[in-house]
C-alpha cells in the first residue's frame, strides 16, 4: 500500500488538463446514470425486495416508554410460541451492548433503563412476520416510568435529571476570534434575533432493513443499506465479540439515506438473529411507523444570533448560541454540532465572533447526521440578517454579500487562511445576472390571484467537504482488469442515490482510455472494494474521483509494462491510445485490454492494484472547536420566487436558480439532480416538516400527518454551475451533496419579508405561522403596490 503526496499524484496525472478545459470524451458530459435503467423499469432489486427460500422474520420490540427503568423481562411465552425460532435480549448480546459512530452510548438491547421509544429491548425471529409479531407481544417487560426530559435548555439545568452519567450535555464547542464585545459598542446597527428549526425526517423510500446469513464456513454476511459498510462491519464485530474478518457487509445499492442510514439500523439485529437461525436467513423490514419512531431525525435547534455591521454593509462582529436536541443517544450529534458552529458565520470575513453550541440529551428520539448537517439550521441566522442589514441601509443584498464574502487566499471568520477554492462571489455574479433577479419586477407583478403577493429571496452559504481536523480521513480505489478487456473499478463509496457511480465509470473511462460501457463500478461491499470512508459530508465525489485518479495510473503502468514485455521492447517503445497498446510507429501491432490480460493470466501476473490516498486537512485545528476549519469547501447560492396567499398564509415557491461551485463538474446531468433535489429537500424542510414529539411521544407517525413536497410543489429549477477547478484533486471535482440545501432556506424566508414584510423565525414556516404574522404586520403592507 502506498500513499501518494500531492506533488507525487499530480506528475502521475499530468495528462488530465488542470484548468476547465473541455478536451474529454468522458469527464464533463452529461451521460446518463448507469444505474439508471435498472432502477426506473424495477429491474434492480433492493435488499429489502429480496427473500430468500426457508427465511425467517426478524421483528424488533421497542420501548414502551420514552424514559423507564427495566425492572425485569420475561420471554418465556414467546419462546414457547410455535413458529418461534429465536428470542432474544441484552443476556444474548456476547460482545458489547452498545453502538454508536463516535461514542457508542447506545444500547444494542435495552438492559437495564430506556431513553427513548425507539430503543430495541428484544429481537424475535420466527417463521412468518405474523408469528414474530405475535411473539412480541408475548414478550413482558416491567418498566418503572420515569419522567421525560424534553426541552434541551432545562436539560443542562442542575434540576433536570441526568440521562447519562456524564450528564445531558454530550458536547460543548466554541470559536472565538477579534474582540466581539467592542464591535458591538462601536456598530452602527446591531441586529439580534433568535431563530427555531424543526425536526426533520429523511423520508427515504426504502426504510431500514435487511438480511442476516451465516453460512457453512462461519461467515457472517449482512446485506443492509448503509452508509459506510466498513465501520458497521466493525461495530457488528464488536457487539459479536468477533473478528471482523469472518463478516462481510453488503451496503449497496440502497433506496434513499440523506444521513440517515449513516449510522447502525438494523445491522447488529440481524447479525444477532442470524447467529441463532441454524443457517437460516433473516429478514428485517422497518415498517413506515417503526422508522418514525426508531430512525434518527435532522437535530431541532434553537439559534441566538446578535450581529453588527456598519452602515456601509461591513459586518464587524457576529455572536451565536446555539443548542441543538440530539435525543437520547449521541450518534452524530458532536459533529453536527461542531459543524454548525464552524460555518455560523457563513463565508464571510467578520473579525469579530464569538460562536458556541451545546449539543444536549434529551428523551425526545434520536438525531444524528443528516444532509447539510447543522448548517442548514445556523445559515438562517446569518442570511436573514444580512437581508435585514441591506433593507435598513437600502444596499443591494447581493452586493454586501460580496462586500463580506471571503475570497481564496483571504482570511475566513474563524481566522484561517483559506488556500483552497471559493466559489461564493461567482456564484454571486452568477445570481446577479440570471432572468429571475435581472427581471424581479417583472415576475413579482403577475400573482395568480389580486390576494396572492410574489417574492424574490436570495442567500448564500457554504458546507465542508470531508471529515475535517482530528478524524481519520482517507480514500482508496482499486481496479481490476477482467478477461473481457472490462475494468472492474472497487470504490468503499456506497451509491445512496446521488449517482457518484456514474461519476466513477466516467473518471475511470476517461483515465483507462476506454469507453464507459467497459467499466463496473462496484460500491459498499467489505469483499469486493478497499475501504474508501464513509458516503458523508459531501465527500463522495470528491473522494471516489481522486482515488480513481491516484490508482487509474498505477493501472495504465501495469497495461504499458506488459505490452512491453509482450513486445519484448523497452516501455518508451509502447503507445497508449484508445483502449489499444501497440509499438511506437506500428499501429498495426495493436493489443487490446482482452488480449493483455490473457498475456497477464497465462504468465500469472497480476492484474489488479490500489490506489490509495489522505484528504487535504488544515494544520491546526481552532481550540474547542471539534474539528475546525475544514480544508475544502463547497460554495452555492440561490435565489427564489414564491408566491403568499395573503388570506390563508400557503406559500408557493414557483422558480428556484441553484448556482453550486462544486469544482469541476464531472456530470452535468448528475449535478441538476443533485441541485433539484436539494432545493425540494430545502423547501420542505422550510414550509412544511416537523416530526412533532409530545413528552418524548411521537405525534407524527408516518406519511399521512407529515407533510413533504411532491412532484405538485416542485418548482420551475434552474441549475447553473461555477467551474472553480479544485487544485487538491487531479480530476479538479469538490463536493455538493450538501449544500444544495442549505442556502434555499433563508432565501424562502428572505422572500417572505419581500412577498409580504414578515420575517419567519421559527421553522417550518407553515400557512397558520405565516398567515398570523401576516395579521400582526397588518394589512396595509400586503395591500400596497409594490
């Protein structure tokens, strides 16, 4: 294994163009998913539509209570149930009872005390899903209610109980920079506002589920959709008590994650089930409900924010306090938390801040990652602001955003020098000149009714790409010459249905010389593909594409080599072109990728190698700050038309322009999905969603009481991308998954204020919040011609 300096990888990719030439056959082209045709006819079958001859039903027994003591557990009647193959509690757990991606504080099986309605106190498998539920209910357990914890802030009270011995707050991150204190008393204007966000469910298709299966030999595989097959292989191991070696992890495909999938399912359950079936497969399948209540949800947070600015529009000082209700386990919750305070900010250069967040325990479920993690959640502070700022000064509200925004080589509001690309102010060009912005007056005088008032918003924000400083950050590829002439291209980076394995086969065609239809991409499976990280905070493209990039080489030394001493001529005789290799000056001596493997497998020489790679990290990371600052960031802005019915407050957002820097953009089709996506996702998490939960009890059960958008509230999105070609990568790409979603949210607030002059701070902003502020301003703005 060897890793690859940058310096090092950019010689051995010195023949793809480092600027945003368009001289590719692959590389910036808009092919269609390969993925694609398998997934719109159903020919493709996901984990959960497989079953398997003589398997058993695995079901899950959830807590009754959101906090109890269990004070006993009897599972005798359902063991003497007929059809009931297995029963099982915390007794049967033979390595560690618990997981969790950075603190494993969660229980595999509730032992002695549960923290939320989702926590799994008995596993059941059983002939049919009848008799497994069945058997569940059979299952008695002796709880000791105790009183719920439910709001964050009397959580870090010394009154509130503690949920876990280290007491309700599981985290605490700060960033200071400047002296905040004497901005504020020489500001020309100081806002201050707090902001409420909602609890956000993914919403994917596919809910949590699976399959467990030991075979013959004592290999465990578990086929379960997650997020990076490699750690659940070593948390299933450690609640095993095994070597990880005898279990394989099948990730991929899957049917929708956004995060949500990013930590354990169902993962452990079924390893545990299938240890007791005698050979048998077992099925989970999450019901709608059961993943309401069990699946990890976006974090509700509460944002204090105090700015102030000078009457020019220069922002000097900028304090944040936010507190964030992570549940009853840890998941992901630091990292959210560290990642919200370290983009608080925005990308802006205020020398002034003070920026803290607390990330809380409560019984209210569980949160952890999901899409945008924490920024979407502080972003709304720092763009409402600045559109109150341009309002109050009457400054054009994309004009002081550049004025503010950081620019590659300046220095960020946390103090760090950015060295790598940044996209914001072309993004912000971008804006300025799109039809909707340039003709605004225009679409907002033609309402559909006299009493529907039109809006135009815009915001911009920024996401990391990649782990950030003090976690192990890495990527690696491997490549595989098959006896077709195909290349077999392994990536870690599972396909949770952003379409990064387009991306892959493009890179790899491009790189390998050949053409697309020769390339496998295989994703998420511990047996087939190096581990490559997780599919999170934003890294996949960027990742995949650069290991790709560092191992494609290593692949094309390996083709020339054996021609070479096919040909029994030294290697500068060789010529690479168009997927053949033949003698310098003799194209007539051709050998194609077929042939070489041939020549390769009779004289039993390998034919498969690895590319192996470190993220770009800052040096130093900023004290308290968990992980602060990111070295790679992806930049977007957008800006938005809505439509208010004044009389009952629905609002409609009718054209949405998503302007992403995303690097170099390896598929413009993939990356309008992408943007589309994430600005349906931005408008549901603004106007409609909220998994409401009562004294640790879940309102919202499933999709008939929680609203999100369909294909009725899509807009009309243009998608305009920025090519700011990413030095660190040889292919020039950065990530976008994320951030697609975050700025949409301010920029539907910010066009509330312009539609009607309300300013919506707490999240989503339904028709009845909207409509009584719409009655609290009075009617005289809505009524004016604007």
């Amino acid at each position: 294994m060897s890793f690859m300096n940058d310096e090092l990888q950019a010689k051995e990719n010195n023949n793809i163009p480092k600027d945003n030439s368009t001289n590719f056959n692959w590389i910036g082209k808009p092919v269609k998913r390969i993925d694609g045709a398998p997934k719109v006819t159903g020919e493709l079958k996901y984990m959960t539509d497989i079953h398997y001859d003589e398997m058993l039903w695995g079901k899950v027994l959830r807590a009754k209570y959101p906090y109890a003591k269990i004070k006993g557990i009897n599972t005798s009647k359902a063991e003497a149930l007929d059809g009931v193959a297995a029963v099982l509690t915390h007794k049967d757990v033979p390595g560690f009872n618990g997981f969790g991606i950075v603190v494993p504080d969660q229980p595999v099986l509730a032992e002695d005390i549960v923290r939320c309605t989702g926590d799994a106190v008995a596993l059941v498998a059983a002939e049919t899903e009848e008799i497994a539920e069945k058997a569940l209910s059979l299952i008695v357990v002796d709880y000791e209610p105790l009183a719920p914890v439910t709001d964050p802030e009397w959580a870090m009270s010394n009154e509130a109980p503690l949920l876990h011995p280290s007491g309700n707050i599981h985290s605490y991150v700060e960033i200071k920079n400047g002296d905040v204190e004497k901005a504020f008393a020489e500001a020309d204007l100081i806002l201050e506002n707090t902001f409420y966000s909602p609890r956000q469910m993914h919403a994917f298709i596919e809910t949590e589920g699976g399959w467990g299966i030991l075979d013959e030999n004592g290999i465990l595989t578990i086929q379960c959709p997650g997020q990076y097959a490699f750690r659940d292989r070593m948390q299933i191991a450690r609640a095993l008590g095994c070597n990880p070696n005898l279990i394989r992890v099948i990730s991929s495909p899957h049917g929708g994650a956004f995060g949500g999938k990013d930590e354990i399912t169902v993962q452990i359950y079924l390893a545990l089930l299938a240890l007791h079936a005698n050979g048998r497969p077992v099925k989970i399948h999450l019901s709608r409900e059961e993943s309401v209540i069990a699946g990890i949800k976006r974090h509700p947070f509460k944002v204090e924010v105090k700015t102030a600015v000078m009457k020019d529009g220069t922002l000097t000082g900028h304090k944040v306090r936010a507190v964030a209700d992570t549940g009853a386990y840890a998941s992901l919750g630091g990292a959210v938390i560290a990642l919200a305070i370290e983009h608080a900010a925005g990308p802006y250069k205020i020398p002034n801040i003070d920026l803290e967040g607390f990330c809380v325990y409560t019984n209210n479920g569980i949160s952890g990652a999901f899409r945008g993690f924490g920024v979407n959640q502080v972003c709304v502070g720092i763009e409402t602001h600045l559109d109150m700022i341009a309002k109050h000064f009457n400054l054009d509200p994309i004009e002081i955003r550049k004025k503010n925004a950081y620019k590659q080589g300046e220095y960020s509001s946390l103090g760090h020098l950015v060295k790598s690309s940044v996209g914001t102010h072309k993004t912000l060009d971008a804006a300025q000149n799109c039809d909707l912005w340039i003709n605004q007056d225009l679409y907002k005088s033609q309402p559909s009714e006299p009493w529907k008032k039109r809006g135009i918003g815009i915001a911009t924000s920024f996401h990391g790409i990649g782990m950030g400083i003090g976690v192990p950050d890495y990527g690696a590829a491997s490549i595989e010459l098959l006896p077709d002439g195909y290349f077999k291209v392994g990536v870690g980076c599972e396909e949770i249905g952003g379409g990064n394995s387009t991306v892959y086969a493009q890179t790899a065609a491009e790189l390998l010389k050949c053409e697309l239809s020769k390339i496998k991409v295989v994703q998420g499976d511990t047996n087939e593909t190096p581990d490559g990280g997780t599919v999170t905070a934003s890294r996949s493209t960027y990742t995949g594409t650069r290991a790709i990039g560092t191992a494609a080489p290593k692949m094309i030394a390996l083709l020339s080599q054996a021609a070479a001493d096919y040909f029994q001529l030294p290697l500068n005789k060789i010529v690479h072109s168009d997927g053949l290799l033949y003698i310098k000056d003799q194209p007539d001596s051709s050998l194609s990728y077929a042939k070489i493997f041939d020549y390769l497998y009779e004289n039993r020489k390998n034919t498969r190698i690895e590319g192996h790679f470190i993220l770009p990290k800052e040096k130093g990371e900023i004290k308290n700050s968990g992980g602060a600052p990111h070295h790679l960031y992806g930049y977007l802005t957008h800006v938005v038309l809505i439509e208010v019915d004044t009389l009952t407050g629905e609002t409609e957002v009718l054209r949405v322009v998503s302007i992403p820097d995303a690097g170099r953009v390896i598929n413009p089709q993939g990356l309008e999905g992408q943007a589309e996506g994430g600005a349906i996702m931005g408008i549901g998490y603004t106007l409609y969603e909220d998994v409401v939960i009562e004294n640790g009890i879940h309102k919202t059960k499933n999709f008939t009481d929680y609203i999100i958008p369909t294909i009725r509230e899509t807009p009309i999105i243009e998608t305009i991308p920025v090519d700011e070609f990413e030095p660190s990568n040889p292919i020039g790409a950065k990530g976008i998954g994320e951030v697609v979603m975050i700025p949409i949210i301010p920029a539907i607030t910010n066009a509330l204020y312009d539609a009607v002059g309300i300013r919506i701070k707490h999240l989503p902003a339904t028709p009845e919040r909207i409509y009584k502020e719409i009655q609290a301003v009075g009617n005289s703005f809505v009524k004016s011609d604007r």
